[in-house]
C-alpha cells in the first residue's frame, strides 16, 4: 500500500480512462475520503453529488461549457469519459468554503491514487455551473438550494499516463 506521501508524489491528473467501472468499494472510498476532510469550524457545509460518466447532463454540462464548438476530429469531454464524475459544492456566504472543497477534493484524489485508480480535479465547468442555467444544473445534479458548485473530480481506470508535475523549490520555498 502507497504511503501517503508516495500517493502525494506519485499523483497526476489523468485525462484518459478505461470503460471500467469502479467498485463500490471503491466509490464508497473515494467518498469517505472527502467526507473526512476538515473543514473552518468543522462546518461540514460541503455536498458530493454522484454522477455515473454516461448520465446526460454531463454532456449538456460539456456543451454549455463549450458553447457548443467540436472540432473536426472531435475533442474530448472535460471529464475525459471517466465512468465516474463526482461535484463538491458548498454553502453560499461561508468564507472558507472553496478553501474546504479544495481540500476534501484533495483528499479525494490521493485516495483514488492510494487505490491504483487515476483522477481529474476539474474547474472548467465552473462558469456554466453558475452562469444563465444555475439552477437548471444545480437541480439536475441535487445540489440543494443555497449551495453553488465549487470543484469536481473524474475517477476512474487510467488509460492515460503522464509524469507527476515539477516545480522549482528555490522558487516556491522561502526558509527564514
Ligand atoms: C482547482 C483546479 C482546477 C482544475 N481544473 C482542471 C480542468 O478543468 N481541466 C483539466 O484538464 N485539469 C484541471 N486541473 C488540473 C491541473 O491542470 C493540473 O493539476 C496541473 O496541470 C498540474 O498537473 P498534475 O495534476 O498532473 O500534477 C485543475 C486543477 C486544480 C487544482
């Protein structure tokens, strides 16, 4: 089992998956994972909405995000035909509400690594999921009221593989 600094290290985000499903188990993980995470004040105001890869919204959720636009040889969707796509949101006027979802979602994809699986954290949809048609995908994805889409995550068996990110220390670190 990957200790949990070699799933830190060894995570990256995979835009590619298999047709393969994941087990409960698995899901149910992945889940408790972000359900674990701490949150300001242990508000616990972030909601996890399921939604197996082949439910329709998400394509009207790619077409909203896109405007529609395909290219020639066709692009791929922003989850990457991951079988599973999981949105955090949160309660609205709490200020540390994207802080926490940034951290369960974290969470969440250091257990999918733990797991041998690949995952995705995804912003892009950010913009369509609080635009004209809010409340037509907030509904569509039981995302209760007073509650705005934050992140999500695409999980799945990798068919992707690419090298963890690099970073320059000296850069990022300051030691006093
Ligand atoms: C808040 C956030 C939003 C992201 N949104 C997207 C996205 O919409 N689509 C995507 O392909 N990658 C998205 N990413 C993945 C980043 O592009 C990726 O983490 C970064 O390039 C570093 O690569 P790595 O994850 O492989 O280390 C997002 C990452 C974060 C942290």
């Amino acid at each position: 089992m990957a200790t949990t600094f070699e799933a830190i290290k060894n995570r990256y985000s995979t835009r590619g998956y298999t047709s393969e499903q994941l087990t409960e188990d698995e899901l149910n993980k992945i889940i408790l994972a972000g359900l674990h995470a701490p949150t300001a004040t242990n508000r616990q105001e972030i909601r996890f909405s399921v939604i197996p890869g082949d439910n329709a919204i998400l394509e009207e959720l790619d077409t909203a995000k896109n405007g529609g636009i395909r290219t020639p040889e066709g692009r791929p969707n922003f989850y990457f035909n991951a079988p599973v796509l999981i949105l955090l949101s949160a309660e609205d006027g709490f200020k540390w509400s994207e802080l926490d979802a940034g951290i369960a979602v974290q969470n969440m994809a250091l257990e999918a690594e733990e797991l041998g699986l690949g995952s995705l954290i995804i912003g892009c949809i950010k913009d369509a999921m609080s635009g004209d048609k809010k409340d037509y995908f907030n509904k569509a994805c039981k995302i209760p009221d007073g509650y705005s889409f934050r992140i999500a995550i695409a999980v799945g068996h990798k068919a992707a593989v690419k090298a963890p990110h690099t970073f320059s220390e000296e850069k990022q670190v300051v030691y006093l």
